[in-house]
C-alpha cells in the first residue's frame, strides 16, 4: 500500500508543479483539468503523510519507551498505545481511500420514482419522495427538473422521471434505487390506525449519445393528443410522444411540453438511460458470484428503506442504521444517509478486493472476469 500511495503523492507534487507552469496556467482548460485531478488527490495525499508522521513518531515512542523506567515507561508505554491506535485508524481510511470508485460517480441522473402498494396513500408517499430529491438537488447546488410526471386525484402521483444535472449526482443518489416503505396514519383514517405504503425509485446514471448506440430504425414513434396539463396548445395538439425500442421493447412516453420536438428529446434521453441500465445489468448479471454485497443488489423488489412517521425515524435496512429527523430528511437533508451508504460501498468494494487478492494473489488467472 505504500508504495502505492508514494506513487500518488509524486503525481500529486508533479501536477502541483504543473500548476505553477506559466504555460499551463495560461492554458484555461489545460489549468482546469490539472487542478481537477490535484484536487481530486489532495484528501488521500494529505492523509498519507499524517500516517507517514504517525508512523514516524510512533518508532520514536517505542525507542524511548525501551530506554524509559518507572513512572516514565508507563508514560511512553500509554502514548504508544494511543499512536499504535492513531496509526491503525489511518491506515484503514487510507485503504478504502485507494479502493477504485464507480466509474458512473460523475454521471448526471436520471431518477424514476411510482407510487406502488398503498393506493391514494401510496401517491402521496411517492410526490413527498419526488420533493425530497428535488430539494435535496437544490441543497448540492445541482440543475433538477421534472421530465415527465403522472398525477393522481388527491394531488399525489402515478409516476415522475426527474433528471438532476450536477457534479457526483448519481454518486450521491445510487443508492436510493429499491422499494421505499412509509408507515403513518393517513389523513382519511378516522380511527387513528396506521398504514403502510410503498413507492418505488430508480437512479439511471444519464447516458450520452455515445454510450448507447440507438438505430432510428429501432424506433417507433408515436404522438398523440396529451392528457395533462401545461398551456392552451398542450390539449389540443398532438404534442405527446411515445417512443417504443422495438428490440427491448422499453417503452418511454413524454407529455408535458408544449412542443412535440420538446417532448421526443426528454423521451429519448430518458430511453437511452434505461438501455444502458439494461445493459449493466446484464454485464453485472454475468459477473455476479454468490457474494451478497452489503450495500444491496439495487433490485427494484429490495424494501431498502422504512419511514416511521409516529417515531419521526427513517431506517436503512440494508445497512441497519437509523436516524431520527424526519422533517429534516423530507425538507432535503439527505446527506447523513447518503455519507452512511457511501462509507458501506466503500467498505463492500474493499472487502471484494480482499476477496480478490485471497483467490488470486498473482492476480492472474483464476480469478473472477
């Protein structure tokens, strides 16, 4: 691992070097790309040298501790235990520092949310899941809008696809893909019983044109009048597109604009996420082997989450942690949830890579595709 590490902290001080250069500081993307990867290792470059210094004075202590007597080698005996500790807490931070990220991390999103089990009660649940990401995309400062949405008659929804454009957005909101569960006494119980209901959510990591290679001859295209509200054109002309992927047979329809050609872009953009989903899916599918991941398969059946309101408590089961803000979390306040799941990525994708070196300590042959 060390010599890891000095192999990133000798990138760290050429591209510091780099930001120094006239010629790169006069380059304007140049200097922001070098700054970017600086930035990017200055946390695990930092943290290697407060373990490198701990280490350091850790073999001072033992030295003096061996040479110490009496009321004096108790002393040092102490401080080396407290570095020992310091030492070891370092050297985990620094292990799941070098553990590779997803390479979707830095996707923008796009995030699908239904209502499910629950009836009116259960499209209520889904609208307040829909404003939670909303404002929670507000609070990082990132672009969100809602591409298509679906309404019921008691002001919930059907359904709602929102794309989020913004710096590690799908990093961040990954893991809310599954069943999400609230329990709470509806507003229309007269006997103060309490229900459950359920909502569904998916995160698709946005896909470019470059990713996933759609034949126009693949699509079907069809548009009609739209049912929904937005302007006096919306009703009354045939601005609704439906757009078919005849060799999936993924189907993705956009009404909410006034114009047809508004409606066929978010359709399509919204189509091209959900291929190339199905198609990691696919690939990870193939991958897979009998080892259950802590963080959860993502599978949109998984009750990943419950929202206790007479408790004001929300628990993660996939972690088993709970907290107990509710106001907080649906005002946009979803950062202790997402800190916890990433911490747990990160520790299920260490422990894999423990796995890994375990079967294959050549990391050639035999080991996993």
């Amino acid at each position: 691992m060390e010599e890891k590490l000095t192999e990133l902290e000798d990138r760290y001080l050429d591209l510091e070097a780099q930001l120094a250069d006239p010629e790169i500081a006069g380059d304007g993307t140049r200097y922001t790309a070098v700054a970017k990867q600086h930035a990017e290792l200055a946390p695990t470059v930092q943290a290697f040298r407060s373990w490198r210094a701990v280490r350091d004075d850790l073999d001072a202590a033992r030295e003096m501790a061996e040479e110490a007597e009496g009321d004096e080698r108790h002393s040092m005996d102490a401080e080396v235990a407290a570095l020992e500790a310091r030492l070891e807490e370092l050297a985990g931070q620094l292990e799941l520092a070098l553990v590779p990220g997803d390479p979707d991390d830095d996707r923008d999103v796009i995030l699908e949310v239904r209502a499910a089990a629950g009836g009116d009660e259960a499209g209520l649940f889904a609208a307040e899941l829909q404003q939670l990401y909303l404002r929670y995309a507000d609070r990082q400062g990132w672009q969100a809008q809602v591409l298509s949405a679906s309404t019921n008659d008691v002001g919930g929804i059907k359904e709602a696809t929102l794309e989020i454009v913004g710096k590690g957005a799908y990093a961040h909101l990954k893991h809310e893909s599954g069943v999400h569960r609230v329990q709470r006494v509806p507003a229309t119980e007269s006997q103060g019983r309490i229900h459950t209901s359920t909502a569904s959510v998916a995160v698709l990591p946005a896909a470019e044109e470059v990713d996933v290679d759609v034949d126009p001859g693949d699509l079907r295209i069809d548009v009609y009048r739209s049912s929904g509200p937005g302007g006096q054109s919306v009703n009354t002309t045939d601005s609704a597109v439906r757009i078919t992927h005849v060799p999936t047979g993924v189907v993705v329809a956009c009404q909410d604009e006034k114009s047809q050609h508004q409606n066929r872009d978010k359709a399509l953009r919204i189509l091209r996420s959900r291929l190339l989903e199905a198609e990691r899916d696919r690939a990870d599918a193939e991958r897979a082997d009998a080892r259950s991941s802590q963080i959860g398969t993502g599978d949109r059946s998984e009750k990943i989450r419950t929202y206790n309101v007479p408790q004001s408590r929300v628990t993660d089961h996939r972690i088993g942690r709970s907290w107990h803000d509710l106001d907080g979390l649906f005002a946009g306040e979803l950062d202790p949830l997402v800190e916890a799941l990433q911490q747990a990525e990160r520790e299920a994708r260490l422990a894999q890579m423990r796995d890994g070196e375990d079967a294959d300590p050549g990391g050639a042959g035999g080991g996993r595709s």
